[in-house]
C-alpha cells in the first residue's frame, strides 16, 4: 500500500512538474514570440498589393509585379523627373555620331545580393539571355536593332545597332526585362525564360521571406552600392479585394497603400476626409482616352466624330465621376513626358450647339418626334466598349450615354473583362474604346510605336485619316533622327495630327494616390511609373 501511494505521489508531482515547466516554457515562448514579433515589426514597413508579387524573374512579365523585380533589380541606366536619364549600373555611356554604338562604362565596387561582383560579362550574359528570347520581347524597339554585344574590359560594355533607335537609352531604364541577375541566378542551361534560381540582384532590397499568395518580406540589402533605403523591411501583404485593403489600413495592419486604382476613388475621399492620415497624389501618369474607330462608316467622317467631342461637358464629367482627383485631359499625352510639351492643339470645350450643327452638316437629321438621328433612315448609333472591373470607364460610359443622347446619338455600352477588351481592340473589332497610355519612362515614343503598328488598334483606327501615309512615315522617322530639334518638330507634327483629326479624344490625366499612416514620412512617387517609391521612407 505504502508503495502504491508512493508511485501514485510521484506520479502526480512528476505531472504537476510537467505542467507547470510547460506553462512557464509556453510563457518564455510567448514572451519570446511577442518580442521578436515586436523587433521585427520595428522599422517595417507593411504594404498591401492584390496579387502577389511573383517569381522575381526579371526577364520576363506577368505574374511578376514590376514595383516588386524594380526593388531587387537594376537597370543600366534609370529615369528620373522630367525625363531625365541619370547613371545607375552605368556610371556613363556614350553614343557613337551614327547613333548606332553605345559604351557604356559600368559601376566599379558593385556586388550581387550574394557577395559576388558585377561586371561587363554578366551584363553580357543578361543581354544575350533575353535576345535569346525576342518571341517574348519584340515590343521592346531597341532589341530588335542589337546587331551585338560586347565586352570590352571588365567594366566596360558595348552595345552595336542595326541602325539608329534613339529611345534606347530610354528603353534600357523600363524595369523589365533587361535588368540584372546574377550568375546565381542562371539555371544551369542559362534559359531564364523558363524561371530563375533564385532572385540574386544588385538593388536596395532583397526577397528574404515568401508564401505565395500571401505575403512576401524584403529586407534592406545592407552592403547596397547606393543610397541606403531608411527602413529595414519591407512586407508585402497579398489582399485582393479593395474593400478589404480598406479595412485593414484602417485597423492598422498596413502602413501604407499606394497605385493606379488601388482602392476606390471614394475610399481615398472618405479616408482622406478623417484627417488621421496622410495622403498624396502624383504627377499625371497617363491620359486616359477615348479611340474612335473611323473604319466604321459613321465615326468614318471627322464632323461626326468632332461633335462627339463637343456634345458632353468632360470637366464636369471628369471631376464629378473621380471625386476631383484626375484632371480633365487637354492632350493625348501628359505633358510632362518628353517632347510633348511643345504639343499646340485646340482645346474643345463643350458646346451642345455646336455639336448639333456638325451633325446636321454631316447629314445627320434629327427627326421630327425622334430621339435619335438619322442619315438616310439609318439611325445614328454607335457602340463604346468598356472594361467591366473599371468603375471610372463603366461611370464615363454611362455618362457620355446619357449626354450623347442629348444631342441624337444613341450610344450603347457593352463591358467586358479586360482580356477580351484588348482582344477586340486588337482585332478592330470596336466602335469606341477607352485606352490609356503607357506613362514613364515608355513614351512618347511607345505610344506613336504603337499607332503605326498594325493589328493594335491604333493603325486601323485612324485610317480615315487623309494623311495617314505621311503620318507613318514621320512615325518611323522619330526614332532614327539624331537632331534633337528635328525629333521635337516630327513629334510636334505627329501628335498634332493624331489629336487634331478627333480620332483619339483625350478625357482626364491619370494619377497614382497614397493613403499612409502618420508615423510615415517622406514618400514620394517614383518618376518611372513602374518603379517602387520606397528607398526614402522612413517611419518616425
């Protein structure tokens, strides 16, 4: 009995040890736990994005995020404000009298993420990866026009044209896809087509944690050749409703959220409106705009097509529909991009009146207890193609309805997810389609490339244009020229006559808006569309 009781006592007091050893392990963990949680968050900065961030391939495109590839790849050469190109991997270059050889002298003392040096083979190695694979990257002017690649010293890199291009150096500072991996990097067939190793780059950040469609955690490359980003960490939280980005800001799980229609116009408004955050709205980045296909036989003559931008009153429209944040667009292009601010065209402010004499010219009649027009008793109707997840085109669409209708145009709206809108403009298969460009550091060459290109849209939507062939050809001249005045004179031409014949109606300039905590400082857009604005951030 004495022994049962006794292996019974221990028994329990060997339980109760257990226990009790467990509960204060389970607080030394908690208390563990809740400080390193504490030291990591410190010097974080949390943002939401709503995909994830991708393979970190920076040689090809989608799913790879561009603000993501611009935080742990470098290009040669970067774009700043105004479009200025400034060194980056490149502390020089020059660009031979022909316009066909460029030297570029790279960046001494310059490492990997991984410890390993950069230099003119591995810049090689990049190039001739991606030339490997132009099927992928042929709407890149420049690297059609790569005759060769050479390297001429360990820091010293030469590139050799077909012919003159003038927006390479331009080109080379879009983030993909001819930014630097390293030899880590490679697989070992040197195919980055098919994905990378790992993400082994000489930028500021450096990918350090990743669940996908999750999250992602940068941390601060500390041995970084250039300006030291101000926060230690940056974690990139996977949210794709905007509603739920809201919320979560609010709750205070994101220290920032930052873009192109990342929340809703009206959340910006409201939040704004709490005078807890701050906020801040960029440059225009793009203008957003309206194409009307003039191989269809109504939109064929240039008074129709006049009066459709006489008969609505844009300013209102605009500033009623995106809460006052976009402007309405006088240009087809932002004027803050190159060549563009020389552009002199003729503004068009709503007139009703106007715009009904145009049509009654044209021979559009409206008849007696009749709603709509009609030339030879063919009403006149016209079809405009939205995208059905973009709130702004699907409000302008239904407001342009509305306003056309007043003056005899039945307008009728179709939306369809973006992949088919890209198709059918494409395939000339609209009337009327709401388009953007391309922003910083792409255009406006991009853009004028693009309308000379058949089968996007563009080319065929300005057919009726009676000096289209003269068009083109000044198009195709642009890039050649290595007289600075006769490129402005050719751009000044071009875009003139592309805006003036009403083919492309410009209606509000684009921006990117930020709603960040209080406690984050110094944030400013980056000048490249696409690049990432947090290298000066900081958090008090």
């Amino acid at each position: 009995m004495f022994y049962t009781i006794s292996r019974r006592n221990i028994l329990l007091t060997s339980i109760f040890i257990f226990l009790f050893s467990t509960i204060l392990l389970g607080c030394t963990n908690a208390s563990d736990e809740a400080s390193t949680s504490k030291d990591d968050n410190e010097n974080m900065l949390t943002i939401a994005w709503s995909r994830d961030v991708g393979a970190m391939n920076p040689h090809v495109y989608n799913p790879s995020q561009l603000f993501a590839q611009s935080m742990v790849y470098e290009p040669l050469v970067s774009y700043g404000t105004g479009g200025e190109l400034k060194p980056n991997l490149a502390e020089s270059w020059e660009i031979s009298t022909d316009g066909k050889v460029y030297t570029f002298h790279l960046r001494q003392n310059v490492k990997f993420s991984d410890g390993t040096s950069f230099n003119a083979n591995i810049v090689k190695k990049n190039f001739d990866t991606v030339l490997n694979h132009m099927e992928l990257h042929s709407w890149l002017g420049f690297l059609s026009k790569i005759a060769s690649t050479e390297v001429i010293d360990e820091f010293t890199f030469k590139m050799t044209l077909t012919e003159a291009y003038y927006p390479t150096i331009q080109e080379l500072a879009v983030v993909r896809p001819v930014r630097m991996l390293g030899e880590a990097g490679f697989p070992a067939d040197g195919d980055t087509s098919k994905g990378v190793e790992k993400a082994v780059g000489t930028g500021p950040w450096i990918l350090d944690e990743y669940k996908q469609d999750e999250y992602a955690i940068f941390t601060r490359n500390e041995n970084y050749w250039g300006e030291l980003p101000k926060v230690e960490k940056i974690k990139v939280k996977v949210i794709p409703d905007a509603e739920t980005r809201v919320l979560a800001f609010e709750k205070g799980e994101l220290d920032l959220i930052y873009g192109e229609g990342v929340i809703s116009l009206d959340a910006f408004k409201q939040l704004e409106s709490t005078g807890k955050y701050e906020t801040t709205i960029s440059d225009p980045v793009a203008t957003r705009q309206l194409v009307l296909n003039t191989t269809r036989e109504t939109l064929s003559d240039e008074r129709v097509r006049q009066a459709l931008h006489y008969g609505f009153n844009k300013e209102a429209m605009v500033k009623g529909i995106t809460s006052g944040l976009e402007e309405s667009a006088d240009f087809i292009l932002p004027t803050n991009l190159p060549y563009t601010s020389d552009i002199d065209v003729e503004s068009i402010d709503y007139d009703v009146k106007k715009a009904e004499a145009l049509l009654d010219e044209a021979g559009w009649i409206l008849p007696k207890g009749k709603s709509v027009r009609e030339k030879d008793g063919k009403p006149l109707e016209v079809e405009m193609m939205y995208d059905s997840a973009e709130s702004i085109q699907k409000a302008m669409a239904e407001t342009l309805q509305s306003e056309w209708a007043a003056i005899g145009v039945k307008l009728n709206i179709v939306g369809v997810e973006l992949a088919v809108q890209v198709q059918r403009f494409k395939d000339n298969e609209f009337e009327i389609n709401f388009f953007s460009n391309y922003g910083a550091p792409y255009d406006p060459h991009t853009f004028i490339n693009i309308v000379a290109k058949e089968g996007f849209g563009f080319n065929e939507a300005i057919s009726a244009y009676p000096n289209k062939a003269e068009i083109l050809k000044q198009i195709a001249l642009i890039p050649q020229t290595t007289d600075e005045a006769e490129r402005q004179q050719l751009y000044t031409s071009v875009l003139t006559s592309l805006q003036d014949q009403g083919a492309i109606l410009p209606i509000s300039y684009i921006k990117k808006t930020a709603i960040y905590q209080k406690d984050v400082t110094n944030f400013n857009f980056s000048a490249n569309r696409d690049e990432n604005p947090f290298t000066g951030i900081s958090i008090k």
